[in-house]
C-alpha cells in the first residue's frame, strides 16, 4: 500500500497510478490472454515450453511475478516496442488497455480463483466426443424431440405458445416440405379431415412427393455450392458445362431417400465406387464444381475449405497459412488433406447418342495424376514451396487415430476406355458414318451438276474431294480405335477431358490411368463411418436449421472449439444417432421433426411477454420461428398460385434469356457467378461461392420486385382471373375472404376484410370510368396484389 | 415495439407510421446484419466481447459527408495523365536493359505481382520503353503537371490532391475488385468501400438509397456487400428518370393511383398482422422498406429530371456535346444525388472487355477519346461543386485498377502495370494543390510515399469520421493491410 501514498513532490512530474480496480482475472485476463496467447501457450502447443493457461503455470514458469510487473516477463513482453520480442509475434501488439489490464492484474498480485485450470483438452470438445444416443427424458411427449425441448422449458420457466391454427400447419409444412403452398382444395381437404392422423398422412403425401426432391435438393446444393459453369465469352473458367445432371441426381436421390451417407460417398468417389455406372457417376459433379482454369491452388483449396465446412462443421481452410488456433489441427494436416484430392481432374463423358460434349454429357471426377506430388506452401504462399517436405495423403490424427486406409482401385477397363462400351462406339459410328454421307452426298451433287460442264471447272469439286477423303480417314480412324480401344485417340476415346489449367493446351493424349488411388474411398468411408463424430452432427444441423429457422448450433459450419455449443446437446446427439440407425435417411429426419409438437407450435408471441423476457430470441423453442420464403419459393408459389408453374423436371438450366418466360421450377434456371436471375437476386438467391445459410434480408428492392416486375403483375392478374371465375357474381366479401385463403392460407380476421372491403370501395371510385364488371375486377386486381405483397405471403409463419 | 389495437383505425395511422420511422436512420441496414451474425453465432448481445452494430454517427467530427466514386475501367494509364515521365521519350525504344534503369526489372522488387493467369497474353513485363504519347504543362498556382489530353480537370488542379504512388498486385483486371475492396480476387470476396460507408454512416435522406452506382461493373465486380450483406449492395440507378433502376416502375400498365391505393392496403394489413405477431422485427422492418420503396420509386425520378437545371449548367458538364454527354449526365446525377444527401455514389467509366481504358494497342488514340470523354465532365463537376459549397463536404476521388507499362505492348500499346500509378482526391477536407508520392524516372515503382489501394480507403473513411477498425465484426478478422492507413499528407 505504499506507494499509494501521495509525494507532492513527485506528483508534478509523474502521477502515481490512481487507486485501480480490482481485476477480475476469468473476465479480464483470461479472454485477453485466451485470445492472443493460448494458440501457442495452451494446450495446443507451448511454444519455448510455456503455457499461460493457468494462473500455476504462468507462476512455475516465472513469467509473472506478482506485485512485480515490471519484472514479470509476461508483462514485459507483451509490453514491448521492440518488434523482434515482442508478444504475441503476429498481427497488431496488444492494446494499451490490455496491457494495462495485465499489468494491474500482476500489480494486484496476479491473483486466480481457486477454480483456476488449464484449458480442457481440444480432444475432449463436444462435437470431436462420439456420438451416444442419450436417453429420452421421460416427460411424457410421445416424440422425443419434444421431450428434449420440454426439459429446456422446463428448467427456464418457459410456456410454450398455443398450437398454430390448422391452416397455418399446413402452409407451413407445404413451403417446408415441397416449397409450394397448399391450393384452396388441399387447404379445404385438410381442414374437413376429422381423423387423427391427418396430419401424418399429408406428411407422408409430401415427403413422397416428386417436388420434395427439388425442395430438399436445392437447399443441399446450397451447401454443396452448385453452380452453372461461368467464364469470360466462350472460354469455360469455372464449373462445368452439363453440370446439371449432378443437379438431376440430386434431385433423384432426395427423391428416392438414398442415405446420405452413400451421397457423401458418391459425390466424393463415385469413380472408384461404381466406375462403369454413369447415373451415380453424375454425383462427382461435386467435385467438378470447384474447377478454376487457372490456379490449381485456388481450386483445391475451395474443395478443402467446403468439404471441411460442408460436410464435417471444420474450418480446415484455417490451417492453409499456419497451425490452427483452435482446433487441434497442424497446417501439415492441410496439405496432408489436400494430397488426398491431388490425383484429381475432370473429365466428360459421351452421353449415348450426342457426340459433342459441347452438347452434352457428364462432367466427372477421375484420378488421372496418381502420383502428382502435393505442395507445402509456407505460409500459405503458393510461391514459396517447401522442396524438401513430401506430403502423403491423410486426416488430422485426432479425428482419425487409425490414419486413413488407403486402398488402391482396379478399374475395369470400360471405365478407362469409355470407347468400350457398346452405346458409346455407336453414337460415334452414327456421328462419323453421318458426316462420311454428307460428305458423299455432297460431292455427288457437285459431280452431278459439273458433269455436263468444261471439264476446266471440275476443280469446282476438289474441296468436297478433300472432305470426303478426310471423312474417309476418320471413319478408319474410329474403326482403328474401335479394333483396340485402349489406342484410341482423344477424339474417339467416349469421353473428353478438361483441361487441367490454361497452359494446357493439346488434347492430353496419355492414355487414362487404369488404377484409382482410392484416396477418396477412404476419405468417404472414414466421413460417414458411424464412428465419425462429426459428419452427422452436422447434417442434421443443417437439417433442423431449415424446419425450425435457426439450428441447434449456431456456427452452421463451424463445430469446433472456435464455434458455439449446440442450444441443446442432448437432442442433437439423439438426433444424430437416429438418423444414422435409420439407414442416414433424410425422409426419417424430417418426419421426426415436423410431425413433433414443437414444430407446429403458432409463431407468434402475443401473449407470452414473460417469454419473451426470458428467451427473446427464442433459443429454446417456445414458438416457431417465422422464416422468410427462399427466392425460388417466392417466385414458384406466386406461379403455383396462377396455376401456370410447369412442373416438369430435371434436364439442361434455362438459359436467362428465356427465364422471364419460363413457368419451370426455379431451380432449373441457369444461375452462376456471373449470369443471375433479377427476381431472384432481389430475394437473396444463394451465393454459389458460399452459402451454409440464405441471407434473409429485408430491403425496398423486394417491395419494388413484388409490386412492379412484370412476374409478380402477371400472377396477380391470373390469379385474381381465377379468383373472378368463382366470385365474380358474389359480392367483396366472399372474394376477399376467398383471396385470403389462396394467397395467404387463412380467411381473413375481421378488420382485415373491413380493410380491404374499405380499400376496393376507394378503388372503384378511383377507376370510375370503367364499366362493370371490369370496373370490380381491377379494382380487385389491387387487393390479390396487396396481399401479395402481405408480409405474410413471403413469410412461412 | 408493440401495437395498440387502437392504432389500427385510419386516425392513428400518421403517429404509426412516425414510431416506425423513428429508427430507420440506421437501424434498417445494421440491424439486419446484427440480426445474421446473431443468428449465425457469430456476436452475443451480452457478455465479454459483446458486439452490436455500428449506431450510424461517426467515430469522431467528420470533415465531408458524401463520396463521389468516379472509376475508370480498364487501367489509366498514368504516364499519360498524371505522372510525367520524359525518360520515357529520351530512351524511347530502347530496352529497359539498355538504359540507367535496369534494377527496375530486378526480381526482389517485382516481388508483389500475385498472378492470378498464368502466361497470360496481359499483364506481362515489357521491355522496350514506349515514349510519351502526349505532352504535358504546368498548371495553377501548384504548378502541377497535367496531360494535354485533360485540359478541364488541370484547371481545377489547385482543388485536387493527385498521388503518384499507388501499388496493387493483381496484374489482371480482378485489380477492379481489389481497388474496391482491398483484395485480391484469389482471396474470395470482400466489401467494397462504399459497403463500408454505407454500413457505418446513417441516412442524411430517408426517401433516397444511401449507396448508389451508376455505369457498367465488370462481372468480378458486381456486388458490395458481401459479407456485411446484400443490404449494403450500391442500388444500380439509370441516369433516366422514366426507368432510373430495376423495378422502379411498374413493368404492366397500372394507373399511379390505383398502385397508391395498394400500397396503402399493404400498410394497414400489415400493420394488423402486427397486432397477431408482436416482436416480430422482420415484419416490422418490411413496413418499413415498403415505405422506402414507395418514397424512391417517387422521388428518383424527380432527382434525374434535369429539366430545372439551367443550360450552363448542363454545358458545364458537357451535356451539349456527344462525347461528353453520357458520363456528363451521371457526374450532373451525382452533384443531384450529393446535394439531397446521399452518402456514396459509385460511377465506372467505360464498359466492354475489361473496361475501355485497356489500352494493350492504340493507346493513344484510345486515352485521347477516353480522356476527352471525362475530362469535363469532371472538371464540371468538380467546379459546380466548389460554387454550390458541395466541395467542402464531398470527397471525389478519380481511380482505376492499375497504371500502364512504361514499355510498349506491340507497337503502340502498354500493358497492365501494377507496381506504380496514380489516382486523385479532391474535397471534402483533401488539400489542393499537391502531388504526392512519386514513381522512378521511368514511371515503374512507386519509389517515394508508396500506398497500397486500401490507404486511400483509409483516408476517405478517416474524412468521413469513420475508423474501420470499430467497424470490424466478429468472425471476420481484417488484416492490418486490409484497413490500410491514412494519407496524412494530403488532409
């Protein structure tokens, strides 16, 4: 207490530091140290044997001395303006504030709560523990899902809210599930249906529904960043062209609920898995989607960064530069990850019948550099390689203690030599015996018509000699690499490959390699092997986040020590363990979800003010939450309720010059990085760069879209025709009401139809100079419009 | 906020619609944000390191209060603008080996180049020195040198800070985007400047967008808000008031009137569903962006009829003359856009290819018509703002990706050049009248003052009382190169 002493004398020249607060070390000295120290004084590393992630180790170490910051290297370092030793070494020192935090903390005798421990071990983290299903709380809820939420309830004082109206259930369920709303008939036919399983039986009805698969297959291909080819002109830089049969087997397989455990292995390796079988070939489109002309680099890294953020909730792209600062994760486990992608390039595959992959075919994974060596970039810097280190090919050892099992693939040789194959051999044979026709035709007419001519103008007929000649020397050409296969030259081999950067310029004439590394087999198995903490963790996360509007873990990409714990952990592991005991299958996980009590609970909050005091954010699910309409939903309901959508499905995008025409499900539009639907981008289409989760933003572009774009007049105009065949002759109200229940799925309360009964009598005065009936039918015209543009038309309520 | 069932009858719908208004200031754009990293995890409302967004007042006194972005597409070249070089025309077709120079070319200093292409026709060293392809005079009192092809914009060199030391590191167009937002395209995607602004500024004018663009954007260079989201996108405009932006009109014929009528009906039903799902802030904020809308689809056009503008003005701007009348009416629409207080207003120059200025052939042919094309444009602009008192409080900054090779790209050419440029500020606090920086005798390194893209990023933000690093938000760690530092020199 000395010094606290006031010296008048001294005073003048320097003030003795006033009187400071106690510290409080676990709220400001713990984040600031667990922030800028502990990635290389914890219990990741401890760099010079030095960890200061208790207040014992700091002291044994001698760094901070207590009362004596000054000789406190701690202090002294951090405080430092000398670049060479200050700490921490990276980024900005720390701010004086924090300093002069540490310092006080030290003046104040470095004191620590008894409770004081090292950091947990980053191996014991909630999501890298195994999966154990929990008990299900005995509450009485018939669906577990309600018994994990009624315990939260429970220990929070929350009342959960009343049921949504049926009405809304059903909207709700329709948008969620197929991302149409219900018609007036389906909406009649479920309000009239007495029993008790009405609800599971539409359930049911929609989950087998075609439109599921496109519902549920595009917002995976959100995650999985889907992207119709894009570049500058003509020149393909990006994705592939055809990519859409991934789209279509997405689709598919949404469709015919194949486990997501065989999607993740298909799209990683189905080249491995089912080399000769070009339907599941589709699905290494996952692959092709990341392909970037011009930086090999650029492209690999995206592929880690996404299958590590998309599929496994980690953010390996951390460990591109340096160590991870949170996760037990070395930046050697990066390139050891990337080695495992490395043999990898692209390559088309002839579609039978249409022999110019220009046209069509399968954009497709296949390792064609088994052996092609994996950088070491230090530092990140692709200029700067480390020539001395060897990478092979591995996971990071804490989620894999037994390495990964790499097994070697012996393709069959149709796999290699596409030619093989006896549909592939006849579209060239019908291609090339086509062009040798012409060519003969046409040299016959020429012949023909010069015949009678000076013989001086037969030279007239050299250029089709010429092309016959040449038509004749690929018909021998394809019958040569028809005799021997594996011989075939790159125009005749039944699949096209892509050119593996910009300096690529020759058809690669190498023969396709006849044994897969396998490496991507083993990644698969070791993602979905039902020991893997992570891969349905995260799935189901994904899954929650897009019945209930907000996930169970808030990082959607991030499940390791960086992101934040799950809302409720016990639920997500039970989850998680149903979904992988029910053959991973999707269409179980959805109808545990929505047909649980939580989930048709009413969203709004009126009347729960002691909620929303307690959970105004609604963590815990005493409401459901309102979500906003997906731009693809917005622009299909409004076209369903025209009765115009065409529901056709799956085959090439529509290309955006007939998008404005087009009554096709939006998913079927062509939509990259440089070529956007208008209508759609007001609405936050997904990013095809990264999108774990839609924006949901709120701006007056939305308003303007709905109101003035041609698509939204034009629905509202066949809507309101349609509304007008059954209502023409009735009066405002049972049209309103009948409106109400197209567009928004539930009549109308009685000040909402005063509204609009208020509204279509000032209308009619506006529009006095038109006659009836059509004067009415215009004037009604503006209130389907108005209610278009309700809230509650894009809101899922 | 709650409602009052009272407040549903038409009387009360004017003290509604105030209570409403009362936050848009900011709260529209930065709760939105606040409302996604709150979902995603990223920000807490409570507890250590709590974060909320940015309350739309600066850090501290601002000294201007609106940007006029004006970008050239395609690389200026800046050897025939604004950074003299009469070495290039003394060793004119010489090789760069062969003059006193030849350390320019030395590796260790070609270092920062990031290729992106690899052997790229563009963006490549050349080596044979391409002499001066106009001459240039000393001008006002600075006595700052200006190329003869600028003769409007020299005029006005007394109001204009001119650096002549910029550096990027994308030898390739993606050196757009990274002008805009301090990264390299390889990095990903990153908010541009005025997403920043917009993001940290509030409104000076509730019935216009704070954030506008005008011109042709490359297709690497589309969007703004990118992380910080699509809220803080600039609102493409037309300089026409029939059709000013996307939706702005409605695209079938309905009569003004009967549209008013159902806007007003959206209002009130919304205004009831409020009563069913209070604390619903979505529902909220979309009353409160229907009432934007219906305010810009009004007032835009107003701000792009220039019918009340007087001829001398529009002559001021070159509206009177084909070649300067298209970037001319974008400069008059910005001085209009400026004055009724929008914040940032984004204007590229020069659309096709990879932007018009690209001048790999013809160069001078090509800068002398892009030059005559904006020069008085700008000079007009820069004068109309100066007697209207505009000056003191808009920045206008004169930018482009990169400069051009002190060596010829075939014979009449120059190439992409990244490693010394030079752009321009003006207004808004920038002192007039200087020249900062400097490049070689050659014009290929930045030698004297180098700034990397992101220092004049700092500087504006710095005059807008704004400090980019509270503007930072959680889980999108910025590097310091990023924030980049102020050019106290030229303030």
């Amino acid at each position: 207490m000395m010094r606290l002493i006031p010296v008048p004398i001294v005073l003048l020249a320097w003030a003795p530091p006033a009187p400071a607060e106690p510290v409080d070390y676990l709220k400001e000295v713990r984040p600031i140290l667990q922030e800028r120290c502990y990635a290389c004084h914890g219990a990741l590393a401890q760099k010079g044997k030095l960890r200061v992630d208790s207040g014992a180790d700091m002291l044994a170490a001698g760094v901070v001395k207590p009362g004596r910051p000054d000789e406190s290297e701690l202090i002294v370092r951090v405080a430092s303006s000398d670049e060479a030793t200050r700490m921490p070494p990276e980024g900005l020192p720390l701010k004086p504030e924090e300093v002069a935090k540490l310092r006080a903390w030290v003046e104040q005798g470095a004191k620590v709560p008894a409770t004081d421990a090292r950091e947990p071990d980053p191996r014991d983290h909630w999501a890298f523990r195994p999966v154990v299903r929990p008990a299900v709380p005995p509450v009485g809820a018939a669906n577990p899902v309600d018994a994990f939420v009624a315990v939260e309830w429970q220990k929070r004082g929350l009342e959960p809210v009343a049921p949504a109206e049926k009405s809304v259930l059903l909207r709700r369920v329709y948008l969620d599930l197929i991302g149409l709303p219900p018609t007036p008939e389906q909406t009649r036919a479920f309000l009239n249906d007495a029993s008790a399983d009405a609800y599971e039986k539409v359930v049911e009805q929609l989950l087998a529904s075609p439109q599921y698969g496109e519902r549920w297959g595009r917002h995976f291909l959100d995650i999985w960043r889907y992207s119709d080819w894009w570049g500058l002109g003509a020149e393909l830089r990006n994705s592939q062209r055809h990519i859409w049969h991934w789209r279509d087997w997405v689709v598919e397989n949404f469709n015919a609920d194949t486990g997501y455990d065989e999607m993740i292995r298909q799209m990683l390796a189905a080249d491995e898995l089912y080399p000769t079988d070009p339907r599941k070939l589709r699905a290494t489109g996952y692959l092709a989607r990341p392909y970037f002309l011009f930086n090999r680099t650029t492209w690999l890294d995206e592929v880690i960064e996404h299958t590590g953020k998309g599929f496994l909730g980690l953010t390996l792209n951390c460990g591109k530069c340096h160590d991870h600062k949170y996760d037990p994760f070395k930046q050697t486990d990066y390139y050891a990850f990337r080695a495992i992608f490395e043999p990898y390039q692209l390559r088309t595959d002839l579609v039978p019948g249409e022999p110019d992959v220009m046209k069509n075919g399968i954009p497709r994974a296949f390792d064609a550099n088994p052996d092609a060596p994996t950088p070491f970039h230090i530092r990140g810097d692709e200029r700067n390689p480390d020539k001395n280190r060897v990478v092979t090919p591995g996971l990071p050892a804490f989620l894999a203690p037994d390495g990964l099992k790499i097994v070697p693939v012996s393709l069959p040789v149709e796999a290699y030599q596409p030619l093989r194959n006896p549909a592939i051999a006849e579209t060239y044979r019908q291609a090339v015996g086509a062009r040798l026709a012409a060519a003969q035709d046409r040299l016959r007419g020429l012949e023909a018509a010069l015949a009678d001519r000076a013989s001086f103008l037969r030279w007239l007929a050299a250029p089709a000699r010429a092309a016959l000649v040449a038509a004749e020397q690929e018909k021998a050409a394809l019958e040569a690499a028809l005799a021997d296969p594996a011989k075939a030259p790159p125009q005749f081999r039944g699949t096209v490959k892509t050119k593996e950067s910009n300096l690529d310029t020759a058809p690669d004439a190498k023969p396709l390699p006849a044994v897969s590394t396998g490496r991507r087999t083993a990644l698969a198995k070791w993602m979905t092997d039902v020991k893997n903490p992570l891969t349905a963790r995260v799935a189901v996360n994904h899954v929650w986040m897009r019945h209930f509007g907000q996930p169970l873990v808030p990082t959607i990409f991030e499940f390791g020590r960086r992101g934040q714990p799950p809302s409720h952990p016990e639920l997500l592991d039970w989850l998680a363990a149903e979904f992988m005991d029910h053959g991973w299958s999707l269409k179980h996980l959805h109808r545990v979800l929505v047909t649980s009590r939580v989930y048709r609970l009413s969203s709004s909050a009126a009347g729960a003010e002691a909620n929303v005091k307690r959970d105004g954010e609604n963590r815990y699910l005493w409401r459901m939450n309102p979500v906003r309409m997906e731009a693809q939903v917005v622009r299909d309901s409004l076209l369903h309720l025209a009765g115009e959508l065409d529901l056709t499905r799956g085959g090439p995008p529509v290309p955006p010059a007939q998008q404005e025409a087009s009554r096709r499900r939006s998913l079927y539009f062509f939509n990259s990085h440089n070529e956007h639907n208008k209508f759609l981008e007001v609405f936050d289409n997904a990013n095809v760069l990264e999108c774990y989760r839609r924006t949901e933003s709120i701006i007056p572009q939305q308003a303007l879209a709905l109101w003035n774009s041609k698509l939204a007049m034009t629905a509202a105009t066949k809507i309101n025709d349609r509304l007008n065949a059954e209502w023409k002759d009735a009066g405002d109200a049972p049209f309103v009401t009948a409106a109400f229940e197209m567009i928004l799925g539930t009549p109308p309360r009685h000040d909402e139809l005063v509204a609009c009964l208020d509204a279509l009598a000032e209308l009619r005065g506006t529009l006095n100079d038109l006659k009836e009936p059509d004067r009415t039918k215009r004037a009604r015209l503006q209130v389907v419009q108005a209610l278009i543009n309700h809230n509650d038309f894009v809101t899922v309520r | 906020m709650t409602v009052n069932r009272s407040d549903r009858t038409p009387a009360c719908r004017g003290t509604h619609r105030r209570a409403f208004l009362a936050d848009l200031g900011m709260g529209f754009t930065g709760l939105a944000l606040a409302a996604m990293l709150h979902r995603d995890g990223f920000a807490s409302s409570t507890g250590p390191g709590s974060w909320s967004p940015p309350d739309g007042k600066p850090h501290f006194p601002p000294k201007a209060k609106s940007v006029i972005w004006l970008f050239m597409n395609g690389g200026v070249s800046h050897l025939e603008t604004f950074d003299p070089k009469p070495m290039l025309t003394k060793y004119g077709g010489k090789t760069i080996s062969e003059t006193p120079y030849k350390d320019v070319q030395n590796p260790e200093k070609l270092k920062i180049a990031r290729v992106t292409v690899l052997n790229d026709a563009n963006g490549q060293q050349r080596n044979k020195l391409f002499p001066l392809q106009v001459g240039f005079r000393k001008h006002g009192q600075s006595g700052i040198e200006v190329s003869d092809w600028l003769p409007h914009i020299a005029s006005c060199i007394d109001d204009i800070a001119v650096i002549r030391s910029m550096w990027t590191t994308d030898d390739n167009h993606g050196a757009q985007t990274q002008f805009h937002t301090g990264r390299h395209m390889l990095d990903g995607e990153f908010p541009t400047l005025g997403a920043w602004v917009h993001y940290g500024l509030g409104t000076l004018n509730e019935n216009l967008p704070q954030f506008i663009s005008m011109g042709n954007r490359e297709y690497w260079n589309l969007k703004d808000g990118h992380y910080l989201g699509p809220a803080h996108d600039a609102v493409p405009i037309r300089v026409d008031p029939a059709n000013p932006l996307d939706y702005g009109k409605p695209e079938l014929p309905v009569r003004p009137e009967e549209q008013r009528r159902g806007f007003e009906l959206t209002a009130r039903l919304n205004r009831i569903r409020a009563v069913d799902y209070p604390h619903d802030p979505a529902l909220e904020a979309r009353i409160r962006s229907y009432e934007l809308a219906f305010r810009m689809q009004k007032s835009l056009p107003e701000v792009l009829d220039f019918s009340r503008e007087s001829e001398e003005t529009k002559k001021l701007y070159g509206l009177d003359r084909p070649e300067t009348r298209p970037f001319g009416m974008q400069l008059l629409a910005a001085r209009r856009l400026v004055e009724r207080g929008v914040r940032f207003i984004q204007i590229q120059h020069g659309a096709g290819g990879a932007g018009v200025w690209d001048a790999h052939g013809g160069l001078k042919a090509n800068h002398e018509r892009n030059c005559l094309a904006v020069d008085k444009p700008i000079a007009g602009l820069l004068k109309d703002l100066k007697r209207t008192g505009l000056l003191k409080e808009t920045i206008v900054v004169f930018a482009t990706e990169f400069g051009r090779t002190p060596g010829s790209q075939g014979s009449d050419g120059r190439d992409h050049h990244i490693y010394g440029f030079s752009v321009w500020l003006a207004g808004g606090g920038i002192k007039g009248g200087i020249a900062h920086g400097a490049t070689d005798e050659i014009g290929f390194h930045a030698v004297e003052h180098r700034h990397y893209v992101t220092d004049v990023h700092a500087t504006i933000l710095h005059q807008l009382g704004l400090d980019s690093r509270k503007l930072e938000i959680p889980g999108r760690k910025r590097l310091d190169i990023d924030h980049g530092n102020v050019i106290k020199e030229i303030i």
